[in-house]
C-alpha cells in the first residue's frame, strides 16, 4: 500500500507517497480495467494460484476456527444454496433470529428464482449472462420499497424457456409490491405477461424510432403490426441434415459439469441448450481446448478488437482502404489526416 516516508530524501514531494513495484504493479495493471487490454503479455509473467495458508478463503486462521455446527464461514460460503436453507433452519439462537431471518428472506429469494445451484462464495466472474441477470432481479425480490420503476433490458436474451418462467414469475412479485417494471424485450412469453405494450419501429436503424402499437397482449396479437404477425405466426424447421462425422469431449469437470462426456456432429448445426447455469458455455469451452488441434473460429461473446479505441472499421480491416480512398479523392494528400488522431 501507499505510505508517507517518515525520512524522505530532500528532493521527496511533500505530498507523495511512496509505493513498491509489486504493489504498483498489482494496482495499476494487474487489478485495474486497463489490465484486461494486457492479458495476454500477462499471461506470460503472471501465475494465479490460491493462497496456500487460507486455501483461497482469504480469510485468516483466527476467522476459520470459528464454527457453527461444526461449519466455518468459508464452508457455509461454498454450500449450495439450499444448502445454506438447511443451515440457517437449524440455527436455533435468540440472539440470531433476526440475523437468521434476514438471510434465509435473500438465500429464499436467489433459490426462487431458480440458482439453487450456486454457492454464495462463487465468483461473478464464472456466472452465465442469465445467471447475472437473475441474481440482480433477486436483489430487490426482498426490498420493502415500493413505488420504484425498474428498467430491465432484454432479462431474457439467451435464456431457456425455463430460467424466463422463472424470471416472469420474480417480475410479477416485484410488481405486485407496488412497483412499476419496464422491460424492453422480444421475447414472446415475456410480451404475454405484460400489462401494456408499446412496439416501436416498423423496422431498425433510419426505418424505425416511431411507436407501431400501443394495447394489451391481446389487442397485440389481432394487430397488423410485424410483433403481431410474428406472434401469429407458425415456426417451422427444415429437416435435419446427417453428421458426416463426430468430435469426442470426454470426462469435463469444471463449475458445474461433474465427469461429462458427449459428442458433437461434424457437418451440420448443433445448438447446445439448458437451463442457465447448467454447463452450456463450460462444455463448449472444454470442447475448443479438447479439439485444439482442429480448425475453428471462436465468436465468443468477449469484447471485438483489441484496445478501447478499436472500432467496427479497425476491427474488419477496412480503415486503411477507406483513408487510402479518401486519399486519392483529395489528389493524393497524406492518409494520416484521415486518422482518429490526425491533424488537419
């Protein structure tokens, strides 16, 4: 950490404070947002590893021999949640009733909304997009305000039709404490439940930004807009190719998949679906390291580019082309004036 020198050198500033390499370096590239541009020189020189006297509890021994029913707070921390129910059940102690009850009300509320599963010491860093969302809308399921508007946008993308009964059904009890919910969503069985729609368009970009619709569910579906017909209208799909070959993933155990082995199809489309927090992205992720030796294009969901200043023209390698057009329309002038930083 930072601290004033108590025999600083002459030339010291009055104000400075005086800082170690390693603490500097954890603080400003390690740990910081500009840290995530660097990743890959880290990876390099960086070893992450849990500490070998609290096991990566980062709690010290004094905090670990304190127990309850024979549980510390680390081992409480890596239950599952309904799990933890069952602790704070037997938790009989005057003196931890209201303690007690406060806590079961939010492990209830996060168990509710079908993340039973999780442990309260799993990092935020390893949850799914539904997983996050879901533990947000938990959040306030306990809050005695009321009044409030909450704005949610698209709770429900990439989420089974299973996690988005659930969210439903969390978003009614918010608006059932007395609270205004605006979602912004296409999902079909999110637009049924709600009180009121408004639909904007009638398409994207330059073509949309006018109000379409404004009714109930109902009045939606006999409407002639595009949300309309979309909503009365049959899917079909075409029938399903033949795999011309198979790739093995064997024995993945990681978050929560325990020993799971399966096969993916070569040659045709496969979709990778289940509940948030069921294994999805896990299993994929172990697929790409399984069959490195394959040929393929990861489209995650990271971030494009490189830096923070990348943009859609870097990242597609059509800025130089286009300055170099530029260029030659103004009779050859240099194509650095046509630059983010150049000068004019």
């Amino acid at each position: 950490p930072q601290q004033k020198l108590k025999n600083p050198p002459a030339n010291w500033g009055r104000t400075a404070l005086y800082e170690g390499l390693v603490p500097r370096m954890l603080r400003s590239v390690i740990h910081s947002a500009s840290g995530r541009h660097h990743e890959a020189a880290l990876s390099k020189i960086v070893t992450r590893k849990p500490c070998p006297v609290c096991h990566g509890t980062r709690l010290n021994k004094k905090a670990l021999t304190s127990k309850i029913a024979g549980k510390n707070i680390a081992e409480v921390s890596d239950m599952d949640l309904v799990s933890v129910l069952k602790f704070l059940d037997n938790i009989s102690d005057p003196k931890a009733k209201t303690m007690v009850r406060e806590l079961h009300s939010k492990v209830q509320a996060l168990v509710d909304i079908g993340l039973g599963y999780l442990s309260l010491g799993r990092g935020t860093d390893t949850l799914s997009g539904g997983e996050a969302q879901r533990i947000k809308i938990a959040k306030y399921l306990t809050s005695s305000l009321s009044d409030l508007v909450y704005v949610l946008d698209e709770p429900s993308v990439g989420l089974h039709p299973h996690d988005i009964k659930l969210i439903a059904q969390s978003l009614k009890k918010l608006k059932e404490h007395g609270n205004t919910i605006i979602l912004v969503d296409h999902n079909p069985a999110i637009i049924s439940t709600a009180d009121y729609v408004v639909e904007m368009g009638p398409q994207a970009g330059k073509n949309g930004g006018q109000v379409t619709f404004t009714g109930t569910y109902d009045e939606l579906l006999r409407s002639d807009t595009i949300t309309g017909k979309m909503l009365r209208e049959k899917i079909t799909f075409p029938k399903p190719r033949e795999p011309q070959s198979w790739l093995n993933v064997n024995h993945v155990t990681s978050h929560n998949l325990k020993d799971v082995s399966t096969r993916i199809p070569q040659g045709v489309m496969t979709v990778i679906s289940g509940p948030a927090g069921s294994g999805k992205s896990t299993l994929v992720q172990a697929f790409k390291q399984q069959v490195s030796d394959q040929d393929y294009i990861d489209l995650s969901q990271d971030s494009v580019g490189l830096n923070i200043r990348s943009t859609p023209a870097t990242y597609l390698n059509i800025l130089n082309p286009l300055r170099k057009l530029f260029s030659k329309a103004n009779n050859g002038v240099s194509t650095q004036l046509f630059s983010y930083n150049g000068k004019g």
